[in-house]
C-alpha cells in the first residue's frame, strides 16, 4: 500500500480560556527531518512531543507548529521591574553616553525579563494537549493515505505503459534482424567470393549482440515487482525506488541494442514514463 510522505493535518481545541491550535505538515524528504516551535510552557515536554511525531511520521521533511491564544482578556504577562532596572544600569556602564530608551530597548530582551503567570504546565492541560496531538497525527496520516491513493494509481498506469510499449517491441525484432542479414550480404556481394560459412558466422556474432530476449524478460519481471511492492508491502518508498533504477537499466539495455527506428521510439516513450515513475516514487513514504 502506498502512502505519501506529503500530508497535513490540523486541530483546535480549547482548555482553561487557551485556544490550542496544532498544525503538522510534511514533504518529500530521503530521510526524516523534524522541525517543531512550541510555547514556552511545552518545551518541558518537547522530547515526548518529538517521539510521538517520530514514531508516527516515520519519514519526510516535517514541521509542526503548537500556537497557543489566550480567550480571556486578562493579562498573564509579567514584567520583573527589579531586573530590567538592573540590566539597564549594567548597560549604563558599558556606554555611559546612550539614551535610556536604547537601553530599555536592550533590557527588554535579556532573559527572565518577561513571563507569564501562568506558565506552569498541569497534568490535565498535557494531557488535553497530547490527545489533540494524536488527533492532528491521525488527520495527518488521513491526508497522506488520500494522497497515496491518487499517487498508487498514478504509478500502475506508468507502469502499464510501459508494459504496453515493452509489447510493441516483438513485431519489429525479427525485421530488425532481417534487415541486418540483408544489409551483411549486399555488403558481402560486392566481393568475388563470398565464405558462407564465415557469413554464417558473422550472422550468429550480430544475432546474439543485439539480442534483446533477456532485457525483455527482466524488465518484464522488474515491472511485476515493482507492482507487487507497491501494493503488498508498506512503507516502501524506498525499496521501489531502487526497482525503479533496475527498469531503467534494462530500458538503457534495450536501447542501446535496438538498433531498429521504432523500437528506438517505443524506447524513448518508456523513458519518459520512467521519469514519471522515478519523479512520483521519491514522494512514496
């Protein structure tokens, strides 16, 4: 089964006069990267966070953004007065000569100079705030399943074009070696006498050189493995971008052989889906 490391999920909810809102997105990645801004008051729990997402996420370039807005109008910022005067005479003797407000402006920065008063965390509101996380977790897995849907369905059309055009190549293999026999004897013609035996020779050194039979049949069997992984084995983005590499080097094989026009541009439409292929696998979880 396909999944997309492409997703997003959102949650609000409400607790104690705090709207919580958390929002988890993610793109394609080839490993897993995770970016996380939370208040404050969460970072105490920062690493559990991290572990839920890593454990749910597995892989792909994830951001995930707690916000929190108060709903009352009451003011929970504290200013420590003490300490901002204490930083500003600091600063005073550091540059005697600079304006008080540039040294407000310096002061206000520091750290502890600026809190809220509710910045205790409570079993209840990390619990509230974790189910919201799995919550948003589960809208997130939700949209990367829906994603996957459309991408699995994507990747076996490609796949059946290709399959499709491998099909188109039997009838112009035996007139491609024809034409070669041909072009070999008017060649030889040109000459007094001609050794048949050696011509015969020859003939066996160019049918087997440019033989495609085993391209065929491993191309064949990669694009039944590549449809097999896809919709049997989960979280196989990376196993079917390596089936991926082995078809195109069997499409290479067949072209470099080919040695006929139109097996040449059924060739060409096979690389271009592979390139479809190659460019929608690295989105596959």
């Amino acid at each position: 089964m396909i999944l997309s490391m492409t997703g997003f999920g959102r949650s609000e909810g409400v607790f104690e006069g705090k709207k919580i809102t958390i929002d988890i997105k993610s793109l394609n990645s080839k490993s897993f990267d995770l970016n996380i801004k939370i208040p404050l008051r969460y970072k105490e729990k920062e690493f559990e966070i991290r572990k839920l997402l890593n454990d749910r996420a597995l892989r792909g370039k994830v951001d995930c953004y707690v916000n929190i807005e108060s709903l009352n109008n009451t003011n929970d910022v504290a200013i420590n007065h003490d300490l901002v005067q204490a930083y500003i005479n600091e600063l005073k003797k550091v540059a005697a000569d600079g304006p008080d407000f540039e040294y407000l402006k310096m002061a206000i920065r520091m750290p502890e100079v600026i809190s809220t008063k509710s910045d205790e965390l409570n079993d209840n509101e990390w619990i509230f705030l974790i189910e919201l996380l799995e919550e948003t977790l589960t809208k997130f897995e939700n949209f990367r399943r829906t994603e996957g849907e459309i991408l699995q369905e994507e990747l076996h059309r490609n796949i059946q074009k290709i399959q499709k055009y491998l099909g188109k190549v039997e009838p112009y293999e035996q007139v491609r070696m024809d034409a070669v026999k041909e072009r070999y004897r008017n060649s030889l013609n040109e000459f007094d006498q001609i050794d048949e035996t050696r011509f015969y020779q020859e003939m066996a050194y160019y049918t087997e050189k440019l033989d495609i039979a085993e391209e065929k049949v491993r191309l064949t069997q990669h694009l039944k493995y590549y449809l097999e992984v896809m919709i049997e084995e989960n979280f196989n983005g990376k196993k079917l971008g390596f089936i991926s590499q082995e078809i195109g080097r069997e499409i290479n094989t067949l072209g470099s052989k080919a040695n006929h026009a139109e097996i040449q541009k059924l060739v060409v439409m096979m690389k271009d889906d592979l390139e479809k292929i190659k460019e929608q696998t690295l989105n596959v979880l």
